[in-house]
C-alpha cells in the first residue's frame, strides 16, 4: 500500500515517528512531494528558529530513510483537479502521480472522499490508518509504538501512560485498541 502523507500528520513529533516507524517496518509506502516537506518545516517555523532547524533535519532525514517516497510536482494533473481548497491540490496531485492508494490527513473537510474516489484514492485519517496498520500487524505496530512511548517517556523524564500518550497524539482508536490489547493496567 501507498500513501501520501499530507503536511498535517508529519507536523506532530508523535504522530511523524509513529507513521514513519510503520512504514520502516514495510508496513506501507510513504510518499509526499517536496513542497509537502516545505509545508511542515514552514509550519514549523511559527515556533520558533530552532523548532524549525529541527523540522528541516528530521525533513532531511526523512528523504534519506525512505528515498523512494519523494514524488515529484505534477502541474499537468494539478491543472485539471477540483478541491474546497486549491492549495491542496498538489498533495492529490502527488497521490495520483505516485499511484498511492490513500492520503493519510487530518483534514476531511478539503479532500472530500467522492472526489478522492474518481481518482482511486481514499482519504484516511492517522487514527484509523495506524489502527488498521495494527489490527493486520500487531506486533509490529506495537513495537514502533513502544519505541515512540519509551523515547517519549525518556524525553519527559517520567512514565506516561500509553492511552494518555496516544490521545495527545489524536490516536483514539489505537490507544483503545492497544490497552484492550494488553489489559486493564495499560492504560494506568
């Protein structure tokens, strides 16, 4: 499976390690375009000159992890595309260019699923995509999501429980599913 990862859902540090993780595990192909990249290092920048120094090395690093991911700027099939908002047009433009069977984004609204489906897309939102990514390969996506919560639990210095972790990151279902999972004191 393919699928365009919009700017929204590689801007969360959580969200970003978690989906990249997966796909490390060749759980899926990410793609995305470099004006993509731009987006999320630029959205970055509103915190700040060292947040997006960081952003535009974790971009660098993302490009070199998964080198067959970049998709390139298609004007020709941007030209002849309709969405709410045109200045997602070139993220559908690369689904479309990369052959990616989904576009994992937070944002319904500007990629409405019947347009998505003309073109043999599905929109996704990361919840339901990681959740699906586990319930076909749960240890798998349990192990990428233990690495994230340690490295997280280090950086903050104290224990954080997993479905208070995954909530922040607005991985609902994943974090139901994985306390259920692992029984009644994983949540705690």
């Amino acid at each position: 499976m393919r699928a365009v990862l919009d700017a929204c859902v590689l801007y969360p540090p959580v969200l970003r390690a978690l989906l990249l993780g997966v796909a490390a595990r060749g759980l899926y192909e990410p793609q995305w375009s470099d004006r993509i990249l731009r987006e999320w290092v630029l959205a970055t920048a509103k915190l700040g000159p060292v947040a997006q120094a960081m952003a535009e090395g974790d971009a660098a690093l993302a490009k070199a992890a998964f080198p067959r991911a970049s998709v390139q700027a298609q004007p020709n099939i941007e030209a002849r595309l309709a969405l709410p908002d045109p200045n997602d047009i070139h993220v559908l433009a690369v689904a479309i260019a990369g052959h990616a069977d989904a576009i994992v984004t937070f944002n319904a609204v500007d990629f409405p699923r019947p347009v998505l489906a003309d073109e043999g897309i599905e929109r996704r939102d990361p919840d339901g995509f990681l959740w699906e990514m586990w319930s076909r390969h749960p240890s798998e996506v349990g192990a990428v999501v233990a690495d994230v919560h340690r490295r997280a639990e280090e950086m903050a210095g104290k224990p954080l429980a997993m479905r208070a972790f995954l909530k922040r990151a607005q991985l609902w279902r994943l974090g139901k599913a994985l306390e259920g999972a692992a029984g009644p004191s994983a949540g705690s």
